[in-house]
C-alpha cells in the first residue's frame, strides 16, 4: 500500500530536482559576520531541525538548519544568556530606530544597571560603529555604518520578537517588554500533541528505531510502520519528520499530524542515517518571479514584496524538501492575474 497520503509529496530519493545546486551558506556567509555565522552553524543541539518559516506576505525563506554538532562550553564565543540580549539590542535598535535599558529590563527581568552594562559591552566587545547615543531621544540609536553582528538583520527577526511577546502576554497578562501597539493573527495550523513529538524527539536524539501508526486521505484506518527518523522539518505551521519508513521502502517526509497513538521506541538502533539521504545531503536552487500576467509595474511591486534582487529570488532548499516547499509557494495558474498568487517558476535550461 503506498503511503503517499501521508508523505504528502515526498519525492523518491532518486528523484532529481531541476535547478542548480548552491553551496551550502554561501550567500549568507558572505552577508552576515563571521561570528554572527558560527554561532548560528554551531548551535549545540542534539536533534537537527530544519525549519522553513512562511512568512505573513507568503514568501518562503530557508529560515535555520542547526545541526548536531556538541560541542564544549568553552566553544562557545558568547554566553548564551547574553547572547540573546545582544540580539535584543540589534532588533529593537534596527527596526524601532531607538533603543533604551527598559527594553532590556522588561524583557529579562534584570535591572538597570546590568541592562546599561550590556549595551556598553555590546558596543565594546561586539559591535563599537552599530549604535550612538541620542540625547535628545534619550536613548541609543542606529548609526549609517550599522551591520548585523548577532542577528541577520531580517524582519523575521522583529516578528518572531512581536510573536514572542504574544506567547507569554497569554500566560502573564501584565507583561510589558516596551514594544508598540501590534496585533498578531494566528491563522489555523497543525495540532500537535507532546505526548506524540515527545518520543519522536527522544528516537532522533538516541538514533534509534520506532513504531508507528498513521493514517492518510486514502486510507482512514492506522497502519502500522517502521521508521528512522533523522530530522524534524518545520513548514509554516506543519511539523513533518524527515524518516527512513519501512512502508515506503525508502526515505521520506512524514507529517506528524497523521500519527496516531504514541509511537513506541525500540532498542535497535536505526541503520539509515541522515549521511545516508542523498536527497537530504543534495541541496537545489528554486528561482521565482513575479508572474508574467501582471504588468511591468505590477511586477516591479511583486518584486519589491517578496524582496527579489533584479526582478528574482532564489532558494536554496534540500532537494528532499522540495515538494513541500513548491506547495506553500504562492505561483500562479494559466495566463490570468491573480494577487494571492503572483510567483512564477524560472525554468532554467
């Protein structure tokens, strides 16, 4: 029985992908200082998790890939405590224009002498050009020769900061981190259950070998299946492992949302591991444009939208994840215009 329902567009491995494929990080290297980058490569965490966010105009981006990889404290260039206040210091000072100790105080609880002494060691140690301090505004502000040092430098960025602030507005109704009057929607998205992620989790953290049940649109009844996963994957709100399946007969993407009951550890350890997911490894460009239905100007305000650099935009995305990625991707249908979806593929020859 094929599980294609659940796979929900999981290319076999052998599959190809069309499109050039990119260095890994290259790009970003080259944009975002060398500390900036090796903090983000080297984050210790024992589960990879590859998560590609879509973002509110419906552009997707290859948002983070941390990788296992642990390392000792001491490897470590900045404390981690500090080093989200830091980023705290560069979101606030690039996209509200003023930065004061109270964002500091608000956000983690601390004083405001230590609030004061983080900034001053940011602008010592981490980034002496990026701020100055305004008297008439009374508060720090960004200078022309600004640069991202622990942050990207991103919109995202302030979003998921605005997001943040909503999660824990939820539970403590009085917190203020000082940051202006917004309004967070939260479309519908995957239910998910610790009781099912949970043991997912702990079968990559441990390599191990699992049973599953899922179900799928062609077949409602659960099936029973063997998997190895290696990676959790994150597109806009689904949750997805990426998993050796012994029903597929290969690697694939399974949606977390379609298991059911609590999937069961074994003490076998998993014998295909993600060095051994060609499709996984292999990463392939996507190329977007504005569609070719909308006039010059009309692109020309699509372009600027979804950020595009001379009328383009291209992802870098593993080629295991392609289908999942060209499903949110707003591209338009036959020769008519439509605004919610205005991309087009580059076909490249």
């Amino acid at each position: 029985m094929s599980p294609s329902g659940w796979l929900w567009g999981c290319p076999d491995t052998r599959t190809q992908a069309s499109g050039p494929a990119l260095s890994e990080s290259k790009v970003r290297a080259e944009r975002v200082p060398k500390l900036c980058f090796e903090m983000n490569r080297q984050r210790p965490s024992p589960v990879s998790v590859l998560i590609v966010m879509q973002d509110a105009n419906s552009s997707i981006s290859n948002h983070a890939a941390y990788e296992p990889n642990v390392m000792k404290k001491t490897d470590w260039p900045i404390r981690w405590d500090l080093l989200l206040r830091y980023r705290l210091i560069e979101i606030i000072a690039l996209w509200e224009g003023r930065l004061t100790t109270n964002h500091i105080c608000h956000a983690f609880g601390i004083g405001r002498q230590q609030a004061s002494k983080d900034i001053n060691t940011y602008l010592r140690e981490i980034a002496p050009e990026n701020l100055t301090y305004d008297r008439h505004l009374k508060g720090y502000v960004p200078t022309r020769a600004f640069r991202p040092a622990v942050t990207l430098g991103q919109w995202r960025e302030y979003r998921d900061l605005i997001s943040r602030d909503d999660d824990l507005k939820q539970n403590f109704e009085d917190l203020d981190i000082g940051l202006p009057n917004t309004e967070l929607v939260r479309l519908p998205g995957q239910a998910g259950k610790p009781e099912v992620l949970r043991p997912l989790i702990q079968t990559i953290r441990q390599n191990r070998r699992a049973d599953i049940h899922w179900v799928s649109l062609e077949s409602t009844r659960p099936q029973a299946d063997q998997i190895e996963p290696h990676s959790l994957v994150c597109i806009g709100s689904h949750w997805f492992i990426r998993t050796w399946s012994e029903v597929a007969g290969g690697y694939a993407n399974l949606r977390v949302s379609r298991l059911r009951g609590e999937p069961r550890l074994r003490s076998t350890k998993a014998r295909h591991r993600r060095d051994k997911d060609a499709a996984w490894q292999e990463r392939v460009a996507i190329s977007l444009r504005p569609h070719s239905s909308f006039s010059q100007v009309q692109q020309s305000v699509i372009a600027e939208d979804f950020g595009m650099s001379d009328g383009e935009l291209t992802l870098s995305v593993r080629q295991a994840l392609v289908p999942l990625v060209m499903a949110q991707l707003p591209l338009g249908v036959g020769n008519e215009p439509d605004p919610n979806r205005p991309l087009a593929l580059i076909e490249r020859r």
